[in-house]
C-alpha cells in the first residue's frame, strides 16, 4: 500500500522557519512529480509547489517565491519543503501529493502554524 508520511510540521513565530519532509514507501518515487499542496481553515486547497522526477521545479505559489524552496532525495524517498520567513497567512494544512500519469496520491497532512 503507497504511503506518504508528512512531518516536521508545528508552531513558530513569524519569521521563523521550517522544513516539511514527505516520505513515501511502497512506491517508485523517483518516477513520481511530488508537489505540496496547503489549506488553510475555509479556504480552498492551493498548490505550493512541485518537483518533477528529473528535479525541475515548477513555478511555486506567488506568494512564497523566494521562501520556500521545494527539493527531493531519491535516494531517501523523500521531498522537502523549506519555509523560511514565515507569516502568519502561512498558517495551513500542509499536504504531499505525489502523481505519475493517472496515478495520484496524497498524504495526511501535517499542521503548520504561524504565530506569536
């Protein structure tokens, strides 16, 4: 069964950072487009930014360009979400998806929030 296990999420202050892994298992990740999607509490879901199998990254969600940076390790089935400066609208669920052709996936999410 495909898994894929977010961490490293949890509560900062703005202007603080923190990284997202996505682990996955059961899966051949290296072939997959791994994208991190967000929702914040009665917002729609919104995509952050993707990484495709060969390591291009797709243009990222306005407003995180130059705080975020989304990377992989093959090696470790894993994908990572740096967010640096931090802001309060920020604030979300954040969740991996990972997709090859008509194959899709998504993890559980894992909290993220911005606060004093």
């Amino acid at each position: 069964q495909v898994q894929l296990v977010e961490s490293g999420g949890g509560l900062v202050q703005p202007g603080g950072s923190l990284r997202l892994s996505c682990a996955a298992s059961q899966l051949a990740f290296a072939t997959y487009t791994i994208s991190w999607y967000r929702q914040a509490p009665g917002k729609e879901r919104e995509l952050v930014a993707s990484i495709t199998s060969d390591g291009r990254t797709t243009p990222y969600l306005d407003s995180v360009k130059g705080r975020f940076t989304i990377s992989r390790d093959n090696a470790k089935n894993t994908v990572y979400l740096q967010m640096n400066s931090l802001k309060p609208e920020d604030t979300a669920v954040y969740y991996c998806h990972a997709r090859r052709f008509s194959l899709n996936y998504w993890g559980q999410g894992t909290q993220v929030t911005v606060s004093a």
